[in-house]
C-alpha cells in the first residue's frame, strides 16, 4: 500500500499549468538529482533546487550510516570529527582556490565556495578546542607510552625465559621497537 508520502516522493508533483493535477514525471527527472525534488520542468535544475537535493542526499546517507551501529569512545569520536573538519577543510580551501584563479568564475560561486571554507575552519577551530580542553592529545601520548612500556616487558620476559642475557637483549629489543614504531604510519 503506498501512502501520500511515498507518492509525494515518488513523483515531481509540482503544480501543472493545466490545473489537471500535480506533475506526474519521476522526482529529479532530468536533473542531477534523480529521484529526488521536482523534474527538470519544474525548477529541478535551478542551482537551489541542486543545492536542497544535495542536502537530501547527504542527510539520507547519513541517516542510513548511523543505523550501522558503530560503537566509539568519545575521545575518539571527537579525534575522528577533528580529522574529518580538517580534510574538509583542506578540499574546501582548494575548492576556494579553483574557483578564485577560474577567469568566468560567477560571483555566486567564488563567494560559496568562501562560505563553505569558513564554515569548516570554524567547525575545525572548534573541534581542536574542544581536544586541547578534554586534553586528548596527552593522553594519546601517555597511552602510547604504556604500551611501549608494556611492549618492552613483555619481550624482557620472553627473553629472560628463553635464558638470553639482559645485557645482550635490551638493546636489541629496544632498537626494534624503535624501527617499529618509525615505521609506523
């Protein structure tokens, strides 16, 4: 059974000149947005329209990613939202870039794409903020520290069981865990 929704979704339904009924063509069609919004007759095109489809798009996307379930600590969720500010950052400063140096550039574009490089950088800033106050990056480094640690008394004990002398071993051990650790990415 389709309900008023589905249909509404379905199709354009813009209203028709000919007052027969709203517009019966498949949402989006013509349009970079298929699927979605009013047909390529009815607006579908117009740079607002695109704009409000991508938003759609972007907002059921995320909507179908957060029923995944994903289990994250905090700190590292906020780490990962930092990281995500900052790539979006960078492709919005490239983007700004493109669009400076392009000679036909609209005005419209050049002062979006401004837009949309401020907004990341204050959404980063914030981000950042928020990890410098909470103080992750310290305990990264005390957690990392630990497990070093760890990592060295757990081979000291293999090797002692394995009647190796400390004095041969520690060195040994220790300037491998120091080519892992410069060969980690």
């Amino acid at each position: 059974m389709t309900t008023n929704d589905d249909a509404k979704d379905r199709f354009c339904g813009a209203n028709t000149r000919s007052k027969k009924g709203p517009c019966r063509r498949p949402a989006g069609w013509g349009t970079s947005h298929a699927g979605i919004g009013r047909c390529k007759f009815h607006g579908g095109a117009s740079e607002t329209h695109e704009k409000a489809a991508a938003m759609t798009m972007a907002r059921r996307e995320a909507a179908s990613l957060a029923l995944t379930g994903v289990q994250v600590a905090p700190t590292e969720a906020l780490l990962m939202a930092l990281y995500s500010a900052v790539a979006l950052t960078a492709s919005a400063r490239e983007r700004l870039a493109a669009v400076q140096v392009e000679a036909n550039a609209p005005a419209l574009t050049v002062e979006s794409a401004h837009k949309v490089f401020v907004e990341s950088l204050d959404r980063q800033q914030k981000y950042a903020e928020s990890c410098v106050r909470l103080g992750i990056e310290s305990r990264q480094v005390a957690a990392i520290e630990r497990f070093g640690e760890a990592m060295m008394s757990l081979m000291v004990s293999v090797v002692d069981e394995l009647g190796i002398p400390k004095a041969k071993s520690r060195p040994v051990i220790a300037a491998h865990l120091a080519n892992a650790l410069d060969e980690a990415p």
